[in-house]
C-alpha cells in the first residue's frame, strides 16, 4: 500500500481545523475553506477525507472524533483509539439480557461514545446502536458482556486518575 503523502495529510489537518472553527453541516461546505487555503478538492475527495478521518455527522453537524476526547488510531489504546475521556461519558451501564449492554450518557453525546467504541474493534463488542443519550452495545455471549462491563468500569477509573 502506497504512503500517505504531505499534501494528504496537510488536508486533512485543515479539515480538522475547519471543523473545529466552523459549523459544518454539509460536505460541500468544506471545498471552498480548503480552496481559500490551497486545496484542490472535490466533494468526493472531501468524502473520502472524512471517512477516513472517522468523522461523524452528529446533531446536524460535521464533528472531528478528536472532539470528542479520543483520536482514532492514536493514544494509549492505538488499536481502537483513545476512549479515556469519552469513556467517562458512560453515566450507567446496564445488562439488558446476555446479549445487551445499555449505556447512558449525558444528551448528545451517545453518538460520539458509539463511535468510540466501534473505532476499538473489541472483540466482545458486536455492534452498536447510539440514540440521544443511550448506546445499545451487543456482545457475543454474557461472558462478553461481563467483561465489557469491566473494560468501560476500568477506563472510567483510569479517566478519573489522569
């Protein structure tokens, strides 16, 4: 697979930047900030920036997972991403069955902890479902279920000590 080059990850930088400054609620809206600061870019170019950037469309609006207290693919968790602060977004979870784990967060904030937890690619976690305030975390068996429940009870612990 071919390296990412400097112009790449320039653009992407100033996405970042973009969407932390601006209000973004379509794509389109993007192509004319990066061209005012000498990006060539198309709608699908900037598409395929933001997938790749594990950008969410939350609330109406373009959010960075930076943002939210965890960054893809980098931190103490690299393989799935830093959730330690966006791991003490889970106010209370509860069992729903062997097969459910329901996560409470604060309003509008379950879509972010949602793609925190996908981004981590754990293996007892099947899937997610994020509403408002609530995610709804399948899991393979109890077992796993069980031991989800203690990696989201530790890394709120850790999240209170740093």
């Amino acid at each position: 697979m071919p390296a990412k080059s400097d112009a790449w990850e320039s653009r992407q930088g100033a996405i970042r930047d973009i969407l932390e400054q601006s209000v973004i609620t379509k794509q389109a809206d993007i192509v004319p900030m990066l061209e005012a600061r000498g990006f060539a870019v198309t709608q699908s170019s900037v598409s395929r920036d933001l997938a790749d950037m594990g950008v969410a469309k939350i609330a109406g609006r373009y959010v960075s997972s930076v943002g939210f207290g965890f960054a893809v693919g980098s931190g103490p968790l690299a393989k799935g991403g830093d959730l330690l602060e966006t791991s003490a977004l889970v106010g209370r979870a509860t069992p729903a069955g062997p097969h459910l784990l329901v996560l409470h967060t604060p309003a509008g904030r379950a879509a972010a902890l949602a793609l925190a937890i996908d981004h981590a690619a754990w293996p007892e976690v099947v899937g997610t479902v994020a509403g408002d305030d609530t995610v709804f975390v399948a899991t393979p068996s109890r077992q796993d279920q069980v031991a989800l429940e203690a990696r989201l009870a530790g890394l709120r612990q850790e999240s209170i000590h740093v």
